[in-house]
C-alpha cells in the first residue's frame, strides 16, 4: 500500500494553518532564531535552489522546536530591486502590482512545500511601512557622519542608467559587466551617497573571530575588508611640495629609484613642468578609458610618463624622479608609490622599460629578477643587521622623528555607494533647500513614500526618472521651497537590517518602532541569529553590509549584539540533470510546482536533503527522487494498518538507541544526507522483526524524526498510532546510553583460512566455548569430518581458524 501525498498534504497544511502550529513561542528560556535569507519575489516563482536551503532550516527549526526551544522562523520578501523595475518596463506593469503578485505565488508554494514559518511575521522591503524604518537608519547614519554626498568615481552602467556598487560588477572576457544582465560598466564620476562602511573596518575584521561561519566565506571576506599594516612616507618635490606614498615595505627605502603618482592623484597637475604638460594630459586621458582590472593585471605592459619633476628620499636624502603611471591606483593609499624595482616585480618590469635605476637592498643570489621576501639587508645603513619588522620599527621612528612619515593601516574595502538612478527604490529621506543644503526629513513624516507615476523609466543622462516626477521633487514647507533627493536606494538597503524586522512585525505590514522600549526587549531576547542559511554568492555583499548596519545599531544601542548571525552555514547549487547551473537559456530549470505535484512535497523535501552534504553543488536525478519516494513509501508500510507490541522485548534496544543518537548529533551539525541513512537503517531493522513484536515507542521516535524531512508523512502516521496531537509539537526522542552496550559479537568461522561460517555470540567467550560453538555448525563440520587438526587459532570476539590435514 502507498501513500497519497495528494490527499494528505492539503489535509496536514490546513490542519497545521488552522491550529496556529507554527507560531513563534515564547515561553521558554532557550530560542532559536533560524533564518533564510528571504527570496526576491521574482516572476519565476520559487526555485529549487531555494528549496534547499529553506528545507534544511526548517528540518533545524522543527528540530530545536521539538527540542522545547522558542523558535522564531521567519520568511519575507526583498522586493525591491532592478529585475522588478527592468521587469515592469519590458511588461508595462507598475512594479509594485507585480512584485505583490509574485509574493503571493511565493507564499503559495512556500505553504506547498510544509515550511514551518510564521507567516505572521512577514516583511516586504517595498512595503511604506517597511521602509519608513529603513529610512530612519539612514538618517542614524547621516547623522553620525556615516552618509555622505559627495563626487566620486563610480561603476556606471549606461545600460541600467544607474550606478552600481562594486560587488555588483563583473568582470567577463576582461570587461566590466554588471551582475544582472552583464551590461558594459565604466568608470564616471558622480555626485552619489555613500555610506562610509570603511570607518567600520576594523571591526567589521575582528568581529569575524568569534563567528561560526564556513573558513571560505570568513577569508572572502577578510581579503574584501583587506587590512595592510604599512606606512605613509613623505617624498618632497624640489619645490617643496609633499608628496606622501603608502608602502608597506618601507625597508626597501634605500632602494627607490623613483616615485609614481596615479594618474587622477590632484598632485600631478602640481608637479608637472610645462614641457612635458602635453604629454602628461593625454596619459591621463588614456587612463582614464582603462579599467581598474585592466590596470592592475601584471601581464600587460607597464605605461607611464615622467613629470619633469625630482623627489627627495627622506632616508637617503637621494634625489628620485617623479612619473605617473597607470598601474598605481587613485583610489588605494596614497595614490602614490616609492618604487623599488629590485623588490617589486611591477617596479621591476617598469624600470627596465624606461631605464629607470635598479638597486638591491636585500641580499639575493639572483639579481635578475626583482627579489621579494626576507634576507639580510644590505647598502641600507640604518637597519643593517635588522630583521625585517625591526628595520621597519627603526625607519619609522627615524622617519616620525624628522615629521617625514608614520606608521599607517589602508584597507582595500571602499565605501559602499548608496545611490541607484532607479524608480524602484526607498527614497531618500532628505531635502535639499534654495542654497542645496541638505536637511533631513523630519521623523514623524517618515516614511517619504514612491509616487505613483508612469514615469519609471531611467533618463539615461545620468538622473533618476523621479527628476521627472515635478509635483513630488518640488516641496514647500513654511513657506520654504525644498527638493527631493531623487536618487533611490539600492535593492541591499531593504536586505541590510530585516532580520530586525521580522522582531519589529506584530503582524504583516505592522511593524513597531525599531528604537522602542518593546523593540530593544525584543532584540534582547532573539537576537542574535541562531543558524543562518543561505547562497554563497552573498559572502561579501549582503552579509558585509548586514554586519554593517547591525554594528552602527550596537554603537547606537540599539540592538544588543553588534553580529547579527553567529551561524551561517552556505548551501551548495542544484545544478540541472546536465549538471549545468539551471538557468532559462539551458532549458533545464525543474519547476518545484510540477515536482510537489508529481511526487509530493515530502518527497522533494527528502530528496533535497538526501543528496548530498548540504554545502556541495550537486546535479538534479529523476531516479533520485523516485527512489526518495520509494523509501518513503516503504517507511509508511512500517506503520500502514500495523500493530505494535507495548513491552519491550530488547530486540531494537541498541539499534534504536544508536540511531536515535546519530540522528541528534547529526541534526546538530547540519549533516542531513547522513541523518536520513540512519532512519533508513531503523526502518530495515524493524522490517527484520516479526510483525506486531516492534516496540511501539520505538516507531513513535522514528516518526518523529522523519517528520522533520517528511512532515506531511509523519504527520498522518503518527495519527495511524493513536496520537491526536500534532507531530509537530511532540518532544524530541531521547536516547538510552545504557542499552547502547554492545553485548553480542559475530564471530568468523574459518578453516584453513576460508571462511566456512559465522555466529552472533555472547561477548568475551573464552576460545574453548567458541571452538565448541563452531564445530557444531554444519559447513565447519563439513570440512573438518575425518581430516587431522593441526592448529586452532581464536583472535577473541572476531574470528576463529582451524587448520586441518588429510
Ligand atoms: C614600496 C615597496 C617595495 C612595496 C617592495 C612593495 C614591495 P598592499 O599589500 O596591497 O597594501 N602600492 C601602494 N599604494 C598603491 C596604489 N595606490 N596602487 C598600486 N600600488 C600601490 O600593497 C601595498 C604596496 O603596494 C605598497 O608597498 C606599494 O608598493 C604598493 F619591495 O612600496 B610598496
């Protein structure tokens, strides 16, 4: 007999909708706060990427729910965002009907697949009442001179008609591209805000010590915050003007041979003497078509033109050409280089190119290519002898002594660019009067809600189509006449604080004030994230930026914890039966609609979670689905018009008991795959016993535990077995460390080094009784009868030899 997961899974759903199963508790003195990251609620509708991560935190959340934890297992929506817009213009839909169309497709299927959110803590980035709070936060950050609108270079794509962040950018075939739809992005300059994350790198850097995350995504982002402990030297132009340069190998000063500007550092046009002014204009003007990609790869040749100029050596008092070359970036350090061909293979390479002196300050054997690393120094008086920190301590100090240098730490992370030239956005919470000064809007007419317009698309000329929404720019107040930023924030604003609003939401669109009293016993009592679930490609963006805000509402004291997500655990792909990543262009997306259908949603839940560790990208099979299916069937016989025995006759004491144990630690470490072949191991041991001797508890406990994978199942066998309340609810089953004692061995029976039999015995038999046990068994008898025994050897608990001769 199989099961119909059509005619139960409606059943359960409504049945778990109509009892409230699934709402957050609060009673307990343990919680749980299990998030995924909440999907965008694309045209597409659920994909089953998606399913994966979401049903791996919902087998956590129904765990640590069974466990008697408080668990808060929230879902929502990130709707704002380019594909919705980009969507909207090619359809001539209002994104906003759009996204709240496909949110409730999202919810549908959410709902299909058993996920045991409480759907009444659903948030909705574009939603006015969400983003009044998003606004509030970026008003905090203004106000701590964390926001900032000013003119810098930005990733423009003419495509979008909008800036992009840097982790929006990437790079294919050697060009920059944007992450949606690979469209070309240049450099430009602009007047943007940006919000000043770097004043938060270092503890951005440290908080990651104490985090629970894969070693991969810590590193990412490490190498994206990218600390450099070096020092800031001043060079002097001959006419005194300073010009200071980050290295962090300042003793190799004794070996620079010349001093390079980036070509957009504001010095150059200083330095410059009038007979090389043209040709140092259009260097600078081919520099400026080139990417910082480009510029950085060591394999192209190195380019540049000398200034006219000479810098003095602060240590050596030595007088040192100045350039500018493009392989020197604007906008790391200084802008400005000390180079030191004999140590830096660019250098190197550079000062071949132009003749440029090279000079060895570290001994090496080889002086035919630039030396990196550590040795003894040499031709550098100061430090002789020293070892490379102390050499670096002594040439600081002589160089703070003389006011010519200091020690300095750069990083590579650069501020996060906040504005988008988009309709579908949160609008900035700021007006700008007659004079073009900035006032904020004031907090109680917050939110600064989108217009309605047709006017969505972008102009193209660099400003936001809400330039075009006059009667919205335009605000008279008191007699004043202001204007509206018509700038929108990025889609990663909605995402970086709303973890925290799913604790402000009283019910779906009420949300409470994030600096109220009840708000801060809220954060106090879920925050932070228990267990955190979602893609890798979110390493450095989302998370980075989470961490982010959730660090400057610590320093605001507004939440307790300045981490949000103390676990985060990053699933792998499911790739398509091809084993390519499932995309629309090769045909081989599999629609979670038609599996739920086919197969049910127990069986998707199951197969998601069986094929592999939950970190490794892994190809979609049809027949592993069907096998999930079969299995599961085969499970439901366990209990299909069964009985079961109410004494316990010992038989599946160890084995239920081991199981049971595996199964909790496994949960407890993530290792699905291998939680549900240990369920598969109990249903085979039950199938071994006579039918009506199981002990019925033991099949309560497996049903349990298989309704964290299969909740519908589980649901409907666990009434078969007399239960009227729901699975769901039940307490997790507990193992017995004392019938978990091995008491039985099998032990080989072998003659003359063949294998002839074997036997379950008692533990620790003397060799006598074993030897007496294994010539009564028929196939030993067989090949001993009428032959001689020479030897009989017993390795205790594992086998026997007997030796024979004719
Ligand atoms: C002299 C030197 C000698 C250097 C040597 C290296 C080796 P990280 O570790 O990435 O911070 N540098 C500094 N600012 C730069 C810029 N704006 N564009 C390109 N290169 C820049 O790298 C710091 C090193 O990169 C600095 O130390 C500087 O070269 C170069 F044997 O100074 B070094």
């Amino acid at each position: 007999m199989d099961f119909s997961h059509k005619a139960i899974e409606k059943k359960w759903q409504k049945y778990w909708a109509e009892n409230n199963t699934y709402k957050t508790t609060e009673s307990n003195s343990k919680k749980a706060f299990i998030l995924d990251m909440f999907p965008f609620p694309s045209g597409a509708g659920l994909h089953v990427g998606h399913i994966k991560g979401y049903t791996a935190s919902d087998v956590f959340a129904r765990f640590r729910r069974m466990q008697g934890y408080d668990v808060l297992h929230p879902i929502g929506w990130d709707a704002f965002g380019l594909p919705a817009e980009q969507y909207a213009l090619k359809t001539g839909n209002d994104p906003r009907d759009f996204t709240l169309k496909n949110i409730d497709t999202f919810r549908r299927q959410l709902k299909a697949m058993a996920f045991s959110f409480d759907f009444e803590k659903e948030v909705n980035t574009s939603d006015p009442n969400y983003y009044k709070t998003t606004q509030w936060i970026f008003q905090q950050l203004y106000k701590k001179g964390l926001a900032e609108n000013r003119d810098i270079d930005v990733n423009w794509c003419q495509e979008l008609g909008t800036v992009l962040a840097n982790d929006e950018v990437i790079i294919v075939n050697g060009k920059m591209v944007s992450e949606r739809g690979e469209h070309l992005v240049v450099k430009r300059k602009m007047r943007q805000w940006v919000l000043k994350i770097t004043e938060y790198a270092e503890k951005l850097l440290i908080g990651l010590d104490n985090l629970q995350w894969p070693q991969a995504v810590k590193e990412a982002q490490k190498n994206w915050i990218g600390k450099s402990v070096g020092a800031e030297v001043l060079f002097e132009t001959e006419l005194g003007i300073k010009i200071p340069v980050f290295t962090t190998r300042v003793d190799t000063i004794y070996g620079v041979s010349y001093v390079v500007l980036a070509p957009e550092n504001e010095l150059v046009h200083k330095v410059t003497t009038p007979e090389y002014k043209e040709e140092i204009e259009q260097y600078i003007n081919q520099a400026k078509m080139k990417n910082e990609i480009d510029r950085k790869d060591e394999s192209k040749p190195k380019t540049g033109v000398f200034t006219g100029s000479f810098v003095i050596n602060p240590i050596t008092k030595e007088k040192a050409p100045l350039w500018i070359a493009d392989y020197v970036l604007d906008g790391y350090g200084t802008g400005a280089v000390m180079a030191v061909p004999a140590h830096d293979p660019r250098d190197w390479e550079f000062a071949h190119k132009f003749n440029l002196p090279i000079k060895f300050v570290l001994k090496t054997k080889d002086e035919s290519k630039a030396f990196v690393g550590e040795s003894a120094y040499v031709n550098s008086e100061s430090i002789m002898g020293l070892n490379k920190n102390a050499a670096i301590q002594k040439l600081i100090e002589i160089l703070e002594s003389q006011n010519l240098g200091s020690k300095k730490i750069n990083y590579k992370l650069r501020d996060w660019i906040f504005s988008r030239q988009r309709f579908y956005g949160e609008p900035f919470p700021v007006l700008y009067n007659e004079l073009g000064e900035i006032e904020l809007v004031p907090e109680q007419e917050l939110p600064v809600t989108l217009p309605k317009t047709e006017y969505i698309k972008p102009s193209g000329d660099g400003r936001s189509p809400l330039a075009n929404v006059h009667d919205w720019v335009n605000v008279e107040i008191a007699g004043k006449h202001f204007v509206r930023d018509t700038n929108t924030m990025p889609q990663t604003a909605g995402s970086a604080w709303y973890f925290l609003a799913y604790l402000l939401t009283n019910k779906p669109g009420e949300l409470i004030a994030i600096n109220s009293a009840e708000a801060k016993q809220r954060f106090a009592k879920w925050m932070p994230v228990d267990l955190y679930i979602g893609g890798q490609e979110h390493a450095v963006g989302h998370l980075l930026y989470a961490r982010f805000w959730t660090h400057v509402l610590y320093d605001l004291e507004i939440v307790p914890t300045p981490e949000p997500f103390q676990n985060y655990f990053s699933q792998g792909m499911i790739l398509g039966p091809d084993g390519r990543k499932m995309s629309k262009s090769w045909g081989n997306v599999i629609n979670p609609d038609d599996v739920i259908d086919s197969h049910g949603a127990d069986t998707l839940r199951l197969y998601e979670m069986f094929m592999g560790p939950l970190e490794a990208s892994l190809p979609w099979s049809y027949d592993g689905l069907d096998a999930g299916l079969k299995w599961l069937n085969r499970a439901y016989r366990v209990v299909y018009k069964n009985t079961f025995s109410l004494i316990n006759n010992g038989n599946l004491d160890f084995i239920y008991n081991d199981v049971v144990k595996k199964v909790t630690q496994m949960i407890e470490e993530y290792k699905f795959n291998t939680a549900i072949s240990q369920l598969m191991i109990l249903v085979n041991a039950f199938y071994k016993e006579i039918p009506g001797s199981v002990y019925q508890p033991y099949v309560e406990g497996f049903v349990k535990m298989l309704s964290l994978f299969a909740p519908h199942l589980a649901e409907e066998m666990w009434r078969m077995l007399g239960q009227n309340s729901t699975v769901t609810l039940s307490e997790w089953p507990v193992y017995d460390e004392t019938k978990m004692i091995i008491n039985k061995v099998t032990i080989a029976f072998q003659v003359n080094g063949k294998l002839r039999g074997s036997a379950e015995v008692d533990l620790n038999l003397s060799s006598e009784e074993i030897l007496t046990i294994a010539k009564k068994d028929a196939n030993v008898v067989k090949f001993i009868e009428g032959k001689s025994i020479v030897k009989e050897i017993v390795v205790p608990n594992k086998i026997i030899n007997i030796v024979v001769k004719d």
